[in-house]
C-alpha cells in the first residue's frame, strides 16, 4: 500500500532575502508546472497589513532545477497578474492561481478577491493567459465563474486540469456565512464544472465530496492527478469555526478516488495527510498539490497557519492503485 | 408630441402627512390586473448601522382615475441572508405574469468596501395573486462575468416571440471623485432565455444603446411592443459626475426604438413630457405600460422619488406614428 512520506519544509520565504514590499509573509497554496528542464511552482504572497488590517495577495513563482537536494533557479520579484481595477472582483487580491501549461500558452484560473462590508471578503474565478508563463494577462475584466443560484458566493480556490477532451475545474462555492463571536464565519464546498474552451464553464451542480466532520466541514483545494486512467484528489478540510490556532479543528488533507471523476469514493485514511508531531506542520496541513517529478510523486503541501513559513514537501513510497 | 403629465400619483413627500409610511417610493414597476394598476416600488428603512436599505411594497391605483386604493402590509420579498447578492437592498423589482404565475426579478444590493456597492439579479415566485414573493435560490441567476465586471441590475423582463427577453444595466467603470470616494457609469444590455431563469448574453459587454458621450450612465431600461416589429424603450441617463447636485447633470428620460430587438435607434425626444414641480430637476427610473389605447409611463422625479412618483401618459397611435417617423 501507498503512503506518504514526509521531507520537511522546502521553500522556506525567510531565507529568499530582499523580497519587495508585496512578498512579505506567506507562501500559499503552491501549484507546479513541469517546465521540461526544470519546475516552476506558482504560489500566492500578502504584503504588510495597512493601519485597518487589510492585506493584497498577489501570486508569483519560484522554478526549481532539482528538488532532492533543493536547486532554486529563480525566484521572481514580478507578480505574475495585476489586481484589477475599482469594484472589479480581482480588487484586492489574487489567490490562489493554478496554471495548466499548453503547446503554445499558459492558462491560470485565479480566485480574485473583493472586500465587501457585512462579511469580509467574496471570492469569484477569473482566467488569465501568458506566452511565456511569467507575466499572465486577463480574459476580460470581470470573472468567468462568479456566483449562481445555488452557489450564492465565494466561489473560489480554483484548480485547472485537461483530461482526454475536456478542461475540468475543481473550486468551492461558499454555503453559509455564519456569525460566531460577533464574527463572520464561511464554510465552503468542493465543487466541479467542465468546458470545451475554459471560458464557458459546465457545473456539476453538486457537493463533489462527501462531508467527515458534520455537515458544516469546510472544505478547498481540489486537487487531481491522474495516474493508469484513474482519478486521486486530494484536498483540505476543516471545522467551520475556531480553526485558526486549534489544533483539533485546523486544516488536515483528505483523499478520493474517481473512475470517471464525477463520483468520487472519500478514502482519507488511505492516502490523507495528517499533522506531525512537532514542527512546522504540527498545527495544520492543508493546500495540497501532487505532481510527478523525474518518476517519483510529491505532494507540496502548507503547515502552520496556511503557509506563513513557506511549503513542505512529502513524497509517496509505494505505487498508487 | 408631448407625453401628459399625469403628476405625482404617489405622494410619499415625507413632510406633507405624517402618516407616511414610506420613506422614498422608488422605481415604480407597474402591473395590469384589470381594474386596477398595481405598482411595485422600493422604499428605504435603516438598517442596526443607520444605512439604508431598500425595501419593496406595492400600491394599487383604479385604472382609470389613477387614485390609490390599496397599500401592501406585510413584507412582499425578504432581503437575502449574510453574504448573499440581496443582502442590503431590492431595487427596482419587476414583475411579470407569464402562464398565470407571477415571477419578480430582483435587482439585489450588497455592500462594497472600496466601492459603495454591487448588483446582482435574481429570480422570485409569487403567491397566487403577486401580493407576496419568495426568491428561487439564495444566490443570483444574472451577476458579473468576464466583460460585464459588475453592477449587473435595472431588470426589466418580456416574455416576446417565444423568448424572455432581458434589458438591464451593467457598469463600466467606476470613477475616482475629488473627496476620495467613487462614482460609477453603467450601460443597457439585453440578455435572453428560454425559461426565464437561466440566461444568454449574445452581446456580452456590449451595450445597446449609444450614449451622448462617454460620462452617460444610462439605468432602468423598459420594454414594450407597440406592434409588429416596432418596439419602445425608455431609460434614463445621467452624467456620471454632480448628477445629485446639478440639474444639467441629472437624470432625464431617453428613448429608442427597434424593428427587430437587436439594433436600437435612440430618439430622446419620443419620451418627451411638460415637466412640472414634482419633475422639474430630475426624471428618471421609468417603466411602460400599455393600458386599452394608451401608453403609460411611470416614474421619478425631483430627488430620486423621495417624494413618491408619478406618471406620464401618451395615445398609443400618437407614439406609433411618431416612432415611424
């Protein structure tokens, strides 16, 4: 049987020196494309709080030569996409992207963020495209997957993939705001759509895994690898309230398995990834992404407090069914 | 030709009688029931934080004399919940009849933080009668997309040659001001469907009507056939800067007209009235309705319909004849 092996933190954002003022804290939900020679893995970076406590994540990319031992080629200082303008849905934030690398171009699909008033934040898909992957442009102003009827907000953490003919999206739409402690409070669901072009999307309209912790588990990050004609996911969950610093409730990393990647079989005791010990994953893990690298699969994944040390690493002894 | 001037048939001015209930009656969207009109409108109350939200009740006028009869008592459609499109507001609501139901759209407010707000559109069913509504689904079925990037609202919905049709507003820009804050401009657009719920946009992004010039926002855009392959809109336009304050900036009534709805030719003066006091600065948020011979138009006037609104009103054949020309 298959299980996961863990490395230890890989990107660390303390030692990348000189960062600008927009790279301050936070290395989140990390997504690799293979560049042939060596590995680029875009991630999403919050710069200094302002006087009110508002912060911008903007995303940008580190490519890796060689992961055992790490190799870091670059390190960039350029946001790969600029935040868009007043009342667009991308205002104040552009977190996460997942970019599907194509013969002629580059697409990411990118969770834009907009500050509201009675609830912090709403979250809507946008597209994006680059000829060389560093500096992406946008598929219009506004979003390509933005709220419907039955996902009434925060659709978001966007995940690209192309099986056979078809791109497939995997994301979260936002069920429930809640006030707890005189605090606003979200749970979210995974989530599935297809397309023929990546601009008009087909939604699965259903809860694409099953709930573990009660009907109220949030989850995100959808994140598939085919292997051999099957479907593994992985992705995060966690209890709607008190998960910030509870270790109990905090995100832990779930696993599925699809034929046909509308059903899928929730197996997290198989292939889940759970918390350690000690150390800088012993709080949280959770914004998985699995890739295969020079014949051996990895998994890069977030720690304590959702990627404010960087990512860690796990890698997988044993075949995957 | 001129349109009559009907006056103000609603009367909410908030000094005027103190039983008033209504603060502001906004957006009136008329109905036929036969002997009598019934007009939806939004008016304000103040939410825990002393901020407005809009809220939507009706009147029902005799068809005839145009005097009040009947004013709803309960609540016609609850705000939406934390977080939803709806949350701090319903304006305007329209509704239709179509295979004896009546459905409502909402043009649903929330609250920005940079920006003031966004819209978004929803669908609601009424009860037997169309005294009361309740939403399909908490979220929206028209909201913002990749060339329509926000301020998706103003729904006015027909039911013509075996299509819902759409007219609505969505914004284009939003505009620093001198203190800081922000004001927007949006355009007319039309979208179709064959369920009423789940819409096209073939022209996404491209707004319908031509504008007098680049700070035009144009809102409220309403429908009707006058015969067969002549149709009417009207909306209302303001500049996007001092339209609050000064009276050349204001709101004021335009006009189009198209043989096919795709191609629209704008004609202002098609709309054009005697203004007296109650809409003398300011005419807008306005909406059609074809009465035995005539064509109504109800609207606001001064102050955004803090007053109330009135009507305005023109012989079918005078309006179809001057369309033709």
């Amino acid at each position: 049987m298959a299980r996961w092996r863990k490395i230890g933190l890989l990107f660390d954002i303390s030692k990348i020196l000189n960062r600008p003022e927009w790279f301050f804290e936070y290395t989140q939900a990390p997504n690799v494309v293979d560049m042939g020679d060596f590995l680029r893995i875009y991630f999403s970076t919050r710069g200094r709080r302002d006087t009110s406590g508002n912060y911008v994540s903007l995303s940008t990319f580190v490519d890796l030569k060689s992961i055992e031992p790490l190799v870091i080629k670059e390190v960039s200082f350029d946001p790969i996409l600029d935040l868009g303008e007043p009342g667009c849905f991308d205002e104040h934030g552009i977190y996460p992207i997942s970019v599907l690398r194509e013969t002629n171009r580059f697409l990411g699909v990118y969770g834009g963020w907009s500050r509201c008033e009675s609830v912090p934040f709403d979250v809507a898909i946008g597209l994006a495209s680059s000829v060389d992957g560093r500096k992406f442009s946008k598929h219009g102003t506004g979003p390509i997957l933005a709220a419907n009827e039955m996902e009434p907000f925060v659709i978001g953490s966007p995940k690209l993939r192309f099986f056979k003919d078809k791109y497939y999206l995997t994301y979260i739409a936002g069920r429930e705001w809640t006030i707890e402690n005189g605090r606003p409070e979200i749970y979210y669901k995974l989530r599935m759509a297809s397309s023929e072009n990546c601009i008009e999307w087909k939604r699965f309209d259903k809860d694409i895994i099953a709930d573990r912790i009660g009907p109220r588990e949030a989850q995100a990050c959808g994140d598939i690898f085919e292997k051999n004609g099957n479907f593994h996911m992985w992705f995060c969950f966690r209890n709607h309230v008190d998960f910030r610093e509870n270790r109990i409730n905090s995100y832990r990393i779930g696993y599925a398995r699809s034929e046909n990647l509308i059903d899928w079989e929730r197996m997290d005791i198989e292939l889940g990834l759970d918390v350690s010990e000690t150390g800088w994953d012993s709080q949280s893990v959770s914004y998985p992404n699995v890739f295969s690298f020079r014949d051996q699969i990895y998994m890069l994944y977030l720690g304590n407090h959702i990627g404010r040390n960087g990512f860690g690493i796990a890698k997988l002894s044993g075949e995957l069914e | 030709m001129k349109w009559q001037n009907r006056g103000l048939i609603f009367d909410v001015t908030p000094q005027k009688n103190e039983m008033n209930r209504f603060f502001y009656a906004q957006g009136p969207q008329p109905i036929d029931l036969g002997e009598v009109i019934r007009v939806y409108f939004s008016s304000r109350v103040r939410d825990v934080n002393g901020k407005f939200l809009s809220k939507v009740n009706w009147v029902e006028f005799e068809s005839i004399s145009h005097k009040p009869l009947r004013i709803s008592e309960r609540e016609v459609i609850a705000l939406g919940e934390l977080g939803t499109y709806d949350e701090h507001g319903i304006f305007p609501f329209n509704v239709i009849q179509y295979d004896s139901r009546f459905i409502g759209y909402v043009s649903g407010w929330s609250r920005r933080s940079s920006v003031s707000v966004t819209t978004s559109i929803g669908v609601a069913i009424g009860n037997s009668d169309g005294t009361y509504f309740e939403k399909r689904a908490k979220g929206p079925c028209l909201t913002a997309s990749a060339n329509e990037p926000f301020l998706i609202g103003d729904p006015n919905v027909k039911y013509l040659e075996g299509e819902f049709h759409m007219w609505y507003i969505f914004g284009i820009k939003w505009s620093k001001t001198a203190d800081s804050g922000y004001e927007r401009t949006y355009r007319i657009g039309h979208a179709i469907s064959h369920d009423g719920v789940t819409w096209q946009r073939p022209s996404e992004g491209i707004q319908i009507i031509p504008a007098l010039n680049d700070l035009e926002a144009q809102a409220m855009p309403s429908v009707i056939q006058l015969e067969r392959n002549l149709y009417f809109m009207v909306f209302c336009y303001r500049n996007t800067f001092g339209f609050r304050e000064n009276h050349e900036k204001a709101y004021k009534l335009g006009a189009a007209i198209s043989s096919d709805l795709i191609q629209w030719e704008r004609n202002d003066n098609l709309v054009a009235f005697d203004s007296n006091s109650w809409s003398n600065e300011m005419a807008c948020y306005p909406n059609l309705l074809e009465k035995e011979d005539k064509i109504l138009l109800y609207m606001n006037g001064n102050s955004f319909g803090l007053n109330g609104f009135g009507m305005i009103e023109i012989e079918k054949e005078t309006l179809v004849s001057n369309a033709k020309l």
